[in-house]
C-alpha cells in the first residue's frame, strides 16, 4: 500500500508538472502530474522505470532517457498527463545485476537472456504500485505510452482500463 508523503512543482524542459511523492514502506516512487487527470478518462500516462546508466550519466546504451523526454514532450502537447516513476533499476533486478550483464550483451545476447544466465528473472518488474497511485490520484483510464506488451498485461490484470496503447518512437 502505497500513501502520498510530498508533493510540490517541478519545473522541467517540457513544462511545470506537479511532483508528488508517494512511499510503500520500503520503496519511493513519483508521480509527475500536468494539468488536471482526477476523475478522466484516456489520461496519457507513461509507466517509467529509473535507469541511473540512461538518466543520469547520459548512456547511450539504452534508450530509457529518450523515452522520458518523450514522454514529456507529448503530454506537454496534451497540455495534460502523468508519468509515474518507479524505482525498479535494471528491470528490478538492480545495478549490479544491469552491470554483470554488459560482458554477454556485448556477446549477443539480449538483456533478458543475460540476466537469465547470470541467475536474475528476465524482467522482475512490476507495476502494482502505479496502479495504485492511478486509482489514488482519481484516474479513470488512460492511453498508456508503451512499447512493452507486458506492462499492458501486467496493468490490466491489476484491473486498471487501458483505453488506448501509444508507442513511443523516435
């Protein structure tokens, strides 16, 4: 169960959304809210897991970075939309695991079949926590900006209404 501990304006590139942090216990995780989304339906929304490789240090591994920008550029457009943050790094496996897997991604394999081989889930990510902060702050449905058909799945089985998939492309 996850409760509202702060909140406050970020002002970013793409405009100001209205950061609210949320807390389970043992995770933080954020919510980026433009304009009004209480009570909506076909809110955009995109479900972002944090990568410190992408987000931070600028990586051009992976796209992750480019993807957040995106994201921001089209609810800016909107004029309305939210972004939830998760802290789930390396596809929840974490950093250790994202940088034992750099010598067998460069033999080929795929991020999911080195986690596999390194004894890691291929993607132990999930997506409770946004479900529960998209019924908390009001949302009805949303048009979910995604490229991964299992944070569809993922979310639907939590009983949230995905009224629309947008993928994000370059």
């Amino acid at each position: 169960m996850i409760i509202r501990v702060a909140e406050g304006p970020l002002q970013t590139l793409f405009g100001t959304f209205h950061q609210i942090l949320y807390y389970d216990g043992q995770k933080e995780t954020i919510a980026l809210v433009m304009g009004e989304v209480a009570g909506r339906e076909n809110v955009l929304c995109r479900v972002h897991s944090q990568c410190i490789s992408g987000h931070v240090f600028n990586s051009i591994e992976c796209d992750c970075r480019e993807q957040m920008e995106m994201a921001q550029r089209q609810i800016q457009a909107a004029g309305s939309g939210l972004i939830i943050w998760l802290d789930q790094e390396g596809k929840n496996n974490g950093h250790m695991a994202l940088l034992q897997s750099r010598k067998l991604k460069s033999e080929g394999l795929s991020q999911a079949e080195a986690y596999v081989k390194l004894g890691y889930p291929a993607d132990a990510r999930s997506y409770i926590r946004a479900g529960e902060i998209l019924r908390e702050l009001g949302v009805r449905s949303i048009t979910l900006m995604t490229n991964n058909p299992e944070k569809v799945s993922q979310l639907r089985a939590d009983g949230l209404v995905i009224a629309g998939i947008q993928p994000l492309t370059r």
